[in-house]
C-alpha cells in the first residue's frame, strides 16, 4: 500500500463559509450526497460553487463495494418525500445542473428506479430550466427499471464501470462488468438523443491496454462522455492504493478517448464521474 500522497494529489483550500452554507442546508432537509457519504476529495470545491451530487434512497447500501465508503447493511424504506426536498434543495440553491446518485438498493422490487423517475419530475417541477443528470446502479440488469428511469430523459444518464474486467471480483464483487455493459445498449437503444455517460478509476492495479480496452468496449455501446479519476483510500477499510498515476498517463487516456470518439474525455488525478458534470 502506498500511504504519502504525491504533490499533484494535494488538495488547495477552498472557501469553507460556502461550503457549510451548503451543508446547513442539505442537513436542514435530511438530504445525503455522496460527495459526503464516498468522502470525496472534492467535496470543500464542489460545495462552495456551489453544487452537489444528490444521493437518494438513503445512505446506507445493499452491496460491498471494496472501494467505497458508503455505510453497508440493511437500509430503510425509500422517504416518500426525498424527490421533493431534492428538488425544493436544489431550487434554492439556483442549481442549473442536478445530478442524482444513489446507494445500490437490491433489496427493493425495481432496484431503486421509481425513486430515480420521483425524483426527476420533482426537479423538473420546481427547478424549471435545470438540466438532469442520472448516475444510476446496474438495477440488476432490469431492462424494466434502466427504461424506467431513461423514460424520464435525463439529459444525461451516467453508469460507472468502475474498473477493468479482471479486477471486478476484489473491487465489485456483487456487479457484473457485461451487464453494464448492456445498460447503455438498452439506454442508447430506447433514447439515442440522451448523452450517455461512464466512468473508470485507475491505481487499482489495472495495466494500461485494459484500461483501453474498456473504453474501447464503451465506445461500442454507445458511451458518449468518459471520466477517468485517481482512486484514493476513503477509509482503512477500503481497497489500498496500488499506484499513484502520473498526470501525463490521464493525458495520454484522454487522447487516446478522444481519438476513438468519445464526445467529451475528463481525465485526471481528481476527476471524479459527477465532478464539474455542469461544464460537460
């Protein structure tokens, strides 16, 4: 495990008045991010934008992920007025781009979707002229709960790959890299005009041709946009970091994305999937 972090992976400070305006607010409704559940480094920026990747569904998650921090267990039942105080959250905060996340939810009929579809109208409501951005879980490969939530037509659906094929069973063992896969066949299929959306993490131990050979294969599907970020330990008990990338590998991923015709190629040591995700 590699524990001193590298010059390019610190952090400058950010405006912390902004930053716990948002988390008053967010608190003040009962509302989860990820931004804060994943610990992301980005959080202190995002925060005093301000802007915020919304986590639905609760905070705690069915699967057990190696790189996440999101509690896991037995969640409660879905709040019935969530999408509501998401949209009525991000109204006040005058967001122009909204992005909705959440915890797998297995143990649930249609994994999550309606939720997903609730939360979407509700923004579309009271947040007239925001765009959406969906970053969905597999839902278990339901053809029924991917259509249920690209229905709504986000302008963007987003589905993290994660990593490469070889090391899905120590960093997502209870995910299945071809149903991913799938999940932009069957969006991209129903709604060709919605921009779909993946993101990979690299410094797991993955080699460079698989890493090309991902975004080749999600290039295939149909993928439109691709973030590729550093993954950092979030706990002690999280996968280690097995290398630190050099900036100039994300530069040569992004080129190479761009040649294979990826509309939009983010990629770099603190890219994150729904980092800037306005800007894209």
């Amino acid at each position: 495990m590699i524990s001193r972090l590298p010059q390019w992976l610190i952090k400058k400070n950010r405006d912390n008045n902004k930053l716990h305006t948002v988390k008053r607010i967010l608190r003040e409704k009962g509302l989860n991010t990820v931004c804060e559940s994943a610990r992301c480094p980005n959080m202190a920026e995002c925060f005093s934008k301000p802007t915020a990747t919304f986590m639905i569904l609760g905070n705690v998650c069915t699967r057990g992920c190696g790189f996440c921090s999101v509690e896991k267990g037995y969640p409660m039942p879905p709040a019935d007025d969530e999408p509501v105080k998401i949209a009525e959250v991000s109204a006040k905060l005058n967001l122009r781009h909204v992005v909705i996340t959440s915890v797998n939810r297995d143990d649930l009929p249609d994994k999550g979707a309606g939720q997903f579809a609730r939360t979407i109208d509700e923004v579309r409501r009271l947040n007239r002229g925001a765009t959406v951005e969906v970053l969905t879980p597999d839902f278990s490969g339901s053809v029924e709960s991917i259509r249920g939530v690209a229905e709504k037509k986000p302008e963007i659906y987003n589905h993290n790959v994660e990593t490469v094929p070889r090391l899905y069973k120590k960093v997502r063992p209870q995910a299945d890299y071809n149903r991913s896969l799938n999940l932009f066949n069957i969006v991209k299929k129903s709604y060709p005009d919605i921009i779909t959306k993946s993101g990979i993490m690299v410094g797991l131990g993955e080699e460079k041709d698989e890493v090309i050979g991902v975004m080749k294969e999600l290039r295939n599907v149909g993928c439109d946009v691709l973030t590729i970020g550093q993954y950092l330990m979030s706990t002690k008990k999280n996968l280690p970091v097995v290398e630190y990338v050099k900036p100039d590998v994300f530069d040569y991923y992004k080129s190479e994305g761009e040649k294979m015709g990826f509309k939009t190629v983010e990629s770099g040591p603190f890219v994150r999937s729904s980092y800037n995700a306005r800007m894209i």
